[in-house]
C-alpha cells in the first residue's frame, strides 16, 4: 500500500495532466501511487497517459466518468479509488512536489495523532499581465507545526480575518488527509452533502469538523493554477437561504457552511461582519464593470434576506477597480521573502512551482535525513 495517493479529477474544460504525472513519477522511489478520472470528452488529450499506464504500475486511469455527474461526485469516485495511507486531491494544471510522502512519513513519526495536513499553496493564475507587477510570498520557516484546531473552526466558520475565502489551509484540496479521516468524512454524508460547484470548501469545512490533530507545513507543497470563479446556478438544498453559487465565490462557501452544520443539527453562525466584509472582497476582486455590478447586486439583496441583514449591510461596501494594483514589494518581509510573480519568467504554476522549489527548503532538511543520491 503506497504512503499517499495522488488524485487528480480532470474536468470537461481541463487538458489530460500528462507533465504533472510524469513529474511526480519520475523518481522510483516516490511512494505514491496517482489516480486520474477524466469525461469522455478528455480521453483525446490523454494518449500519453494511457501509454506510461501501461508501463508504470503506480499511475491508475479511471473509466470515462458519465458526463451528467457534478465536479464533487467525480472527486468522490476518484478518492474511493485511491489505496494509499494518506490521500490528496490536485487539479491538472497544478504542481505537487513529489516529495509530500516523505513529508508525511515525518508527521507520522512526529505527530503520530496528526490525521490532516496542510501547507500554503502558491496561487498562480496562469492568465495573470506581466504588465501588473505582484508579489509572491515564500516563507522563510520550514518546521511543521500542531495547529489549534478550535482557531481553524474559527477562522472557517466565523469568518476571522478572511479575505475573500477563509483562511485555512486545511482540507482535501492541495492538502492530505489521512485515509481514516477520508472514511468518517464520506460516511457522515447525509443526502444535502456535496451539492455544491466548490467541493473543495465543502471538504475544508468537513476536515476542520472531523480532523483529530492538524499539522501545517510552513513550507509550501504545491502551486495551484487559479482560475477567476464563475457563478453557477445551483439553489442551496436549505430551504430559503439566499446565498449560494449563483452569487459569487464567497456566497458558495457560506452555503456550504449552512447546510454542514445544518446537517448535524447546528446553525451557521457566521453572519457576521467578517463575512459581510468578504462579500465586498468577492466583488472589488473582479473587474469587469458588467460583472461587478451583478455581483453587488447579487450580494446586496441576498444580505437583506438574511436574519439581521439590514444591520450589517453598512459593512458591505465594494469599491470597483478596473485592474489589479500593482504590488511592488520585495525582499524579506518579516518571517517571508517576497519574489515577484514571475520569477524566472514563470507563467503557469508548475513553472513557478519549478522555479521557486529551489529556494524552498528541501524536505530532507525538514525531515532530518541525509539528502538523497542522485540517480544516474
């Protein structure tokens, strides 16, 4: 039984991940095994996965998932594939590094209660104009920590220092969750679970919930390549509650919260200033006019549904910004080193995540092992 299992679910509008499997298995000695799903409508891009398949027992293919199935139920049926102690969920177009199973080993040995793992994933969007100038954090630490799970439920649910989506590194998405916590989670499923076009909050929100100790990796594993999210028209499952997907990303989260806790007999509690907040970020964060003016409008009158919402809309107070401001920071910041985006002239997240890996500490380093030999 491989250390972890990599899963990565390629949906409709995504390309065969063929670079991030062969660079995840190009060392022998990598204990993970990687499992793709992919639509019918992908099985074109995916000859070269089919052939390393063929020779290389650690990577697995699925069957062509049936096409009226939601992005949730295809991540589903990709981890109930998976064999490995621990399991991961990443898109195509990301980069994982291959050495998150000696990580893990590590927090085994260490933490031996730990059942979650999380780190800070480098958000690149693959789209972004070299002519805004951005900067990238990398931290300078590299320990890997015990994290208060009751300040994780906090900052999930409460919307404690939240931009626009909660900050918590914790979950399925770019993240490893043990396989025992992988079963409680799926078996606690209730009819209303994972009725939603974001299952990676929905996984967030059940790992903070269901996680017995959580270990964060101050030293990021993985970039993810971002794309701008766009509204879906998908009513909540509770009955009467205003905000859901079809408003904006923030919107989503929160109906995911709703309908969690719902599920095991509590209420939300997170319709707060905080949250009002992040609804203003969720719109100052896009910059077409058209679509900004929906999404105020969008957010303004689900807020007035809400219980106690004509007191908190002061609160929401978006700003339009036709483009994003520059970001001309660099060098050490406190306990991070500021880098400008592209770095090594790097457009996508795995050439950022290829670039930047060299100045991350190498994980032999973490794990107090001798760095390995090259292979010929």
């Amino acid at each position: 039984m491989p250390k972890l299992s990599v899963c990565i679910p390629v949906e409709p509008d995504q390309a065969a991940p063929s670079f991030l499997v062969d660079t995840l298995l190009a060392r022998s000695g990598v204990d993970l095994e990687v499992i793709v799903s992919l639509f019918e409508s992908s099985q074109d891009s995916a000859a070269a996965l089919y052939e390393k398949a063929a020779s290389d027992p650690r990577l697995t293919i699925l069957p062509p998932a049936p096409a009226n199935i939601t992005a949730a139920q295809l991540w589903i049926g990709t981890v109930n594939a998976a064999k490995g102690d621990w399991v991961t969920i990443v898109a195509p177009d990301d980069m994982l590094d291959p050495d998150l199973a000696k990580l893990i080993a590590h927090v085994e040995e260490t933490r031996p209660t730990a059942d979650a793992i999380g780190w800070n994933s480098f958000q690149i969007s693959p789209t972004a104009s070299r002519g805004t100038k951005t900067a990238v954090a990398i931290p300078v630490q590299h320990k890997v920590s015990e994290i208060d799970k009751a300040s994780m439920l906090d900052a999930f649910f409460n919307w404690t220092a939240a931009p626009q989506t909660p900050k918590v590194p914790f979950g399925l998405f770019h993240g490893a969750l043990k396989r025992s916590l992988v079963e409680s989670i799926l078996s606690a499923s209730a009819p209303t679970s994972w009725l939603t076009p974001v299952p990676r909050f929905e996984w967030t929100a059940r790992t903070v919930l269901f996680a017995n100790e959580l270990a964060l990796s101050h030293r990021p594993m993985s970039a993810t390549s971002t794309t701008p999210y766009r509204p879906v028209a998908v009513r909540s499952a509770l009955e009467g509650f205003p905000l859901d997907g079809s408003i904006g990303l923030t919107a989503a989260i929160a109906e995911i919260q709703a309908r969690v806790l719902s599920e095991l007999g509590s209420e939300w509690g997170g319709f707060n200033e905080n949250f009002v907040r992040s609804c203003s970020v969720d719109c100052i964060l896009e910059h077409d006019p058209a679509v900004f003016e929906q999404r105020c409008q969008g957010y303004h009158a689900a807020l007035q549904r809400m219980p106690g919402g004509e007191q908190l809309l002061p609160y929401f107070q978006p700003k339009y910004y036709p483009e994003q401001p520059d970001d001309r920071r660099r060098g050490l910041v406190g306990q991070t080193l500021l880098v400008d985006r592209f770095i090594g002239n790097a457009q996508t997240a795995q050439e950022f995540y290829s670039v930047v890996s060299s100045i991350l500490a190498p994980i032999f380093v973490i794990t107090d092992q001798k760095a390995p030999a090259k292979e010929a």
